[in-house]
C-alpha cells in the first residue's frame, strides 16, 4: 500500500513537471498511463498554469532528488548530484523565509555574525577534512596509468628522475602529488625551476586544485598550510635558499644553466632520509651538464673501477621504470607510452605534421639533441638564460604597460603551410646603451590561417607596447598579416627570404647571442629548441650557404627563432670599437 502511494506520488509530481514543460494534460496521461481526467483535477485543484517560477524550480529539484535516493545502485556522479540538489534546495528555502521575513538573516545567514563583538579568525589556508577527502579523491580519479607509476615509485624510492615528453601532465601530475602529500603528512614542498615564472606554474595548479576541488582559497608566497607544511616555488634564487627542507621538485632540469651548482644545494635541502627528490625534464643536449646525473656517470665520480656501474638508459630499457645501480628510479616517457598508458589527448600523424622530425624526436620522443651541426649551439644559449622575475626588476608582465615607455621591437614569423609549423611573434626590449642587453618579454604562437586575427593580436602589441620595429616574413599568409599590420604601423619591415637575407639575419643573431646580449627567461626552453634546430646548409645550386630548419624550406619550423631575429634585424650589426672604427665579423 505504501508503495502504492509512494508511485502515485511520484506520478502526480511528474505530471506537475511535465506540465510546466509545456506537455498538454492528455500528452501527461497517456506517458504515466493515468485517466485524464485525474491529471486535470491535479491541475486545476493546484493551479499549475499560475505556478510562480520559484515553485517550478523547487518542485524540479524535489522530483530529480527521488530519482536519486530511489536508485539502488547509485555511482559516484549520483551521490555528488544529490549533494548539489540539496544545497539547492536549501537556498531556496530560504528566499521563501526571506519573502515571508524580509530579514536578510534568512536570506544569508552569516550577516547576524557581522556585528558581533570579537570572533574567531579561521585559520589562513585552512583545508577541512571534508575539503581533504574531496581533493585526495579527485586526484586519485584523474591520473593515468603511467602517473601511477610515478605515484607508486614515489612512496618506494627516494630519488625519481623521469625523462618525459612535452605535455603529458607532469607539472601537473606532481603539483597535485606534493599538495596531496602535504595535507596527509604536513612535509615541506620545494618546487625547483630554472625560472620563478616556470616554478609559479606549480603553485597556480595547486591554488586551481585548491578552489575546484576543496572550495578553498589557497594565500601566501610560500603558502603555508595549518598542518605546518610549507609550499616553496623558487627560481634560481634557490642557490641561497640552503635554510629550506623539505621534498624537492625540480622540473626540467636539463635547460637548467649550472646544473650542478643548482643541485648541489638542491639535494642538500632534501638529505634527510624523510624527504623524497624527484627531477623532471625533457632533454636537450647529451652535452648539457645533467646528462651525467642522467647517465650514471656523475655516480662513478672519484670511485674505483669495480665500484662504478654501467647504467642502460635507452627507452627499451626504462620506459617500464626501473631501480637503477645508483639508487636512482629511472624512467622514460614519451608521447606515444602517453599514449598507452590512458593519455587521449593526441593526435600522433597530426603531431608529425606539426613539428619537423628533430623537434618531434626532442620534444615528443625523448630524444637528446644533437647540436654538433646547429648555428646556434644550446650552451650559448642556455648563457643567455635568466630568471627574469628575479633579474628584470623594470619589467612587470602583469601590468597594462609592462615595460611603460621603454622601446619594443615586434618580429612575427608566418605560418607556411596549414598543417606546418605555427605562426610566431615575439617582443623585444631594445637597448638601453649601444651594445646594451636586448630581452625577449614575451612570445606567442598561432594555429590556423586567420591572418586578420593575428595582424589584430600584433596591433594589439602596440597598445600595450612602444614598438618602434615590427619585422615580418611575407612568405605566404605572411604578406596578408603584413598589408594588415602597415594600416596602424606604416613602417613595418617586410621579410623577402633569400639566402643573402637568412645569412644577415643569422649572422646578426649569433653575434648578439655568442656576445652575451641577448637574454630570454629560463622557462622558455621552446625558444632554445628552435634556434638550436637552425642549421647550416648548401642551396639546391650548391653555391651558395643558407639555413634551415628541417628536411624542407618550405615547411618552415624554428618559428620562434625567426621570429626573434625578425626583431633583431633593427639591431645594428657593426659593433663600435674603442677607437671608433666598425668592426663586422664574418663566419666561414
């Protein structure tokens, strides 16, 4: 009988529903097998037509509410939308307090704490268990099985160094993991990076994990948790930060300038046996200095013959992970293990496309860089390295004019085929003295041939920018960028491609380079890439020298690079010796 009841009521809310929907009363009778005549005693005995909307919505959400607690086998999904309807329904229970009232106590309740005398301040950054349960779930929801691996090899091992590919989730993957980790044990965190703007990475995930998962506004450089844990995001400022203990994160470290130096005193903040050490990177060059802690070799260091150990680091061997020798957990992740171990997020043949197959082999497959043949080799580069937060003390990238009134030159590099390499722009602070130092502030790149769009974002450079320079390639979707740009910047530089004009442009870039005048931020290790990916080569004549980035000229690749030297071309090559004369060098 009680069931009897129980349907009917269930029928006469969702006939109520289905009216409010627009469904005519015969319509409703005939799907609840009901006399129509019921359903219009309903209607008329209840006034549906006259129903306010708040009405409609609170009878909605009641009906949805017993479909849930009904269900017998309910899912995770269930369980939180049940949650939700409730505070729905709550809120809407108090605007009818409200209506009846008109005291906004019953609207929100905590005005009446406003006007009370003292009260206690909760806690700064204070997570509740509640909040706690919801983030360590959603963690544990949301990795893939090759992020497993890390986790387990991390509650395992000590040391974890991970070679991986761009974009398969590990700045991600290990901000979750240390914010996880120090709720549940109160450790310190130490996000280590070539750059304070790379490492902030770190700490945007874990405020975003924060607020979408446990509702909670995460505050304060480092952010300091009640249970004691503290949250550090530290660039190359991390040399003089010895005082700090806790685990260490260092993320890309083979684009790191003076690795050794940095780790040195990086391993020194986690040498207690408590503290767990884990060290991220793509490669870049076997001639960078962390190749040997990649290797095993720094391990052999001052140890006798039969002390040292030969370590397998192929991809065959260690894209499973293993223990290495060393005590060291090795492991090797490219794009395509990504891709098998649950990460949908690739289109692999469109991939190819993209990137020429160098850039693929380095970025994507793990692949060390080969720079014996490059124009422009990484160690020079990586000299031009800094941490820009730290070191560029007049610039603000946040602000409406982040350099205020100080020059800026724009170099934009066109896409050249559709399914090719991007489109690049990027901005250089000039000089302040000749022979002064030239910043890369900011770059960007485009998918897509929309040339309007980007001649739009280029012009929109020169609002936030003084920009007395804008150099652009007019190969291609190129030329239509460039007759855009000349409408709001007539002396806009057009770029003719021939091998005497890429000479003048590499020419020009290796000097302000290899003269140490050139700086960029640690954290762009794209920009690094793309010069080192330039190299020398013969015309199809054979008479002639000019450079490319890849098998074909006309694919382009190396954007960024061109791009910059774009910029560059208003630099002056000849450089001012002390007694006045030009001195131009020239290289065979």
């Amino acid at each position: 009988m009680n069931n009897d009841l129980s349907e009917n009521d269930y029928k006469h809310k969702t006939a109520r529903i289905l009216f409010w929907q627009g469904w005519s009363i015969s319509a409703i009778a005939e799907h609840l097998s009901m006399s129509r005549s019921t359903v219009e005693s309903w209607k008329q005995r209840e006034s549906w037509d006259k129903a306010r909307p708040i009405d409609r919505v609170d009878a909605a959400l009641e009906t949805r509410l017993l479909q849930l607690i009904a269900k017998e086998n309910k899912e995770g999904k269930d369980y939180k939308e049940i949650d939700l309807l409730g505070r729905q329904m709550e809120r809407l229970a108090r605007v009818r307090r409200y209506e009846k009232t008109e005291n906004e106590v019953d609207l929100n309740p905590k005005i009446a704490n406003r006007n009370k005398g003292s009260r206690k301040q909760p806690a700064k950054n204070e997570v509740s268990e509640e909040a706690q349960l919801k983030i360590v779930e959603a963690f544990n929801d949301s990795i893939f099985d090759y992020q497993k691996a890390w986790q387990l090899a991390g509650l395992t091992h000590r040391i974890r160094n991970l070679l991986k590919s761009r974009q398969i989730g590990a700045t991600w993957y290990f901000a979750f993991e240390a914010f996880v980790d120090a709720l549940e044990t109160g450790r310190n965190q130490i996000f280590l990076s070539a750059s304070k703007a790379q490492a902030h990475v770190f700490k945007q995930y874990i405020i975003q994990f924060a607020k979408e998962h446990g509702d909670v506004e995460l505050r304060g450089d480092p952010i300091v948790l009640p249970n004691g844990a503290h949250l550090y995001f530290l660039g190359t400022n991390a040399r003089t930060a010895q005082s700090y203990h806790g685990n260490i994160y260092m993320d890309e470290y083979f684009w790191i300038h003076k690795f050794r130096e940095f780790r040195k005193v990086a391993s020194g903040m986690a040498m207690h046996k408590k503290w767990r050490q884990t060290y991220i990177s793509t490669p870049s060059s076997i001639t960078h200095e962390a190749y040997n802690f990649w290797s095993g070799e720094h391990f052999n260091r001052g140890r006798a013959k039969d002390q040292r150990i030969k370590l397998d680091i192929s991809h065959q061997a260690l894209h499973q992970g293993r223990l290495c020798e060393d005590g060291q957990f090795r492991q090797i992740v490219n794009v395509e293990d990504a891709l098998r171990g649950g990460c949908d997020l690739f289109d692999i043949d469109q991939l190819r496309l993209e990137y020429s197959p160098d850039e693929y082999d380095n970025l994507l497959m793990c692949v060390f860089l080969d720079d014996t043949f490059s124009s422009f080799r990484l160690a020079e580069l990586m000299a031009c390295m800094v941490d820009s937060w730290e070191v560029w003390t007049d610039f603000k990238p946040y602000a409406s004019r982040p350099l205020g009134d100080r020059e800026v030159w724009l170099g934009y590099d066109p896409q050249k085929s559709e399914n090719g390499d991007n489109a690049a722009l990027v901005a250089l602070s000039a000089p302040l003295s000749e022979n002064g130092i030239i910043r890369a502030v900011e770059k960007h790149q485009f998918k897509g041939a929309d040339f309007r769009a980007q001649a739009e974002y280029i012009e929109n450079m020169t609002k936030k920018y003084r920009v007395t320079h804008i150099g652009i390639d007019v190969t291609g979707i190129g030329y239509g960028v460039y007759e855009n740009v000349k409408h709001f910047f007539p002396a806009a530089v057009p770029f003719h491609y021939s091998p005497d004009v890429k000479n003048q442009l590499v020419l020009k870039a290796q000097d302000v380079i290899r003269s140490r005048r050139f700086q960029f931020d640690s954290g762009w290790t794209d920009l690094a890439s793309a010069f080192t990916a330039i190299k020398r080569t013969l015309t199809d004549s054979q008479r002639q020298v000019t450079f490319k980035a890849s098998r074909s000229e006309e694919t382009g690749h190396a954007d960024l690079a061109w791009a910059t030297m774009h910029a560059l071309h208003k630099e002056p090559l000849a450089i001012q010796s002390q007694h006045g004369r030009s001195i131009m060098e020239f290289y065979s």
